[in-house]
C-alpha cells in the first residue's frame, strides 16, 4: 500500500473501519436485549449511526496511527453497556452477549468479500468504479477478520476473554477476570514487541485465504493494501 497517499488510505479505510467497529458494538446490545437486558437499547446505543459509537482513541487515533506506520491495524468504539444482572442466565448468556460481536465482525467479512468480487469484475471489465470498490472491499475483509480473530483471543476485556469467564467455574472465573483492568496494557505490550501478530497473522491469513477458495478469488489479491 505503500503507491497510496495517506489521504488515499484514509478514503480506502474509513468506512470499513468505522463500520467494522460500530456493527460489532450494536450486535453486543442488540444480543443483550434479546436476552433480557434493555439497557443499550434505553441508552439509544442499537443505532448504525457511528457518532454514537466512536471513541476518539479507540475509532479515530489508534486506528489512523497504526494506518499510518503500517502493520496490524485494530480500533474500538465506546463499549455498549450491558447489565449483566438484567440477563435471564447472565453467567451463561455473556458468552452469547461477547460472542455477539466476532460474529458481527465475521458476516461483514463476508459482505465485504462480495464487494471484493463484484469490484474486480467491474475493474476488469474497464469500469471505474471498479477499482475503489475492489480496495474497499479488501479493507473491509481485512479490517473485520483482524477485529474477530483478535476479539476472540482470551484475555479480558476482550470479547474472548469474557466468552472464557462465562464458561469457567467460578472461583476459576473470578481469577480470569481479575486480569481485566490491565488487558488493554497487556495488548499494547503484545503489539509493541510483535507477539500479537506473530500469533494472530497465521489465523487471520488462514481466513482469508479460505474466503479467497469460497468466493473463487487469487488469495494474492488481500495482499494489496
């Protein structure tokens, strides 16, 4: 990606990313009031509308540097609130709640791929609008297979980590969990010193390659941005 101006990167990733982030977030809310808690749903956060969503840091600053240095590229919105207390089984329905969003993250990779399939036959066959189609598609598979692989990872306060406290017993669940307030920090380190990637770049790449062989697409072509 390296022909693009950042302008050029921003226009390619800014709408997959947002959307990747804010849809993750509304199915978290949107599974929770489907098992009882109203509380997202009171507090107007079950809208696509990004600005209800975006953290400054987590949607807009991290995303944008990491574009900027290349590499993984992961953000976050404002988390949805959930009443753990409001859930009909709550230990048991948080899985369903955490898991809610990768799977969010997993249809619209799929959706984006499409796009990918579509935009290639336009740009092929000499149309326009082809080409920006088929770069925001291969953002859009990328950016939301980078946020399930990585939500998925068992470590509090990722989606993975919640999925792991709700299956545990619970003295078990409760010493997981006390890992939480330092998760974040545990990442950055992960990231900092490349072990995040080490470990989540075979599965991410794995992912993708196995959409390529569905969708009939030359692995090589996620390789571009």
């Amino acid at each position: 990606m390296d022909e693009f101006s950042l302008v050029q990167k921003i226009i390619i990733w800014a709408i997959p990313v947002i959307f990747a982030i804010t849809v993750h977030e509304v199915a978290h809310g949107w599974i929770a009031l489907k098992l009882g808690d109203r509380t997202a749903q009171m507090m107007g956060r079950l809208t696509l509308n990004p600005i209800k969503h975006i953290d400054p840091v987590g949607t807009i600053l991290i995303p944008g540097l990491l574009l900027m240095v290349g590499g993984f590229i992961f953000g976050y919105a404002k988390p949805v609130p959930v009443t753990y207390q409001n859930l009909r089984r709550p230990k048991s329905d948080m899985a369903w709640v955490a898991l809610a969003g990768p799977m969010a993250n997993l249809v619209m990779a799929i959706i984006w791929v499409v796009v990918v399939k579509l935009g290639l036959g336009l740009y092929q066959s000499g149309i326009t609008i082809g080409e920006p189609m088929l770069y925001m598609g291969i953002a859009g598979v990328l950016i939301n297979t980078m946020l399930m692989v990585l939500n998925l990872l068992p470590l509090p306060p990722l989606d993975g980590g919640r999925i792991l406290t709700s299956v545990l017993p619970g003295p078990m669940a409760w010493q997981v969990s006390r890992i939480e307030p330092y998760g974040f920090f545990i990442l950055l380190g992960l990231l900092y010193f490349g072990i995040l990637g080490m470990v989540l770049w075979p599965m991410i790449g794995a992912f993708i390659n196995l959409l390529a062989v569905i969708f009939n697409l030359p692995p090589q072509i996620f390789s571009i941005l």
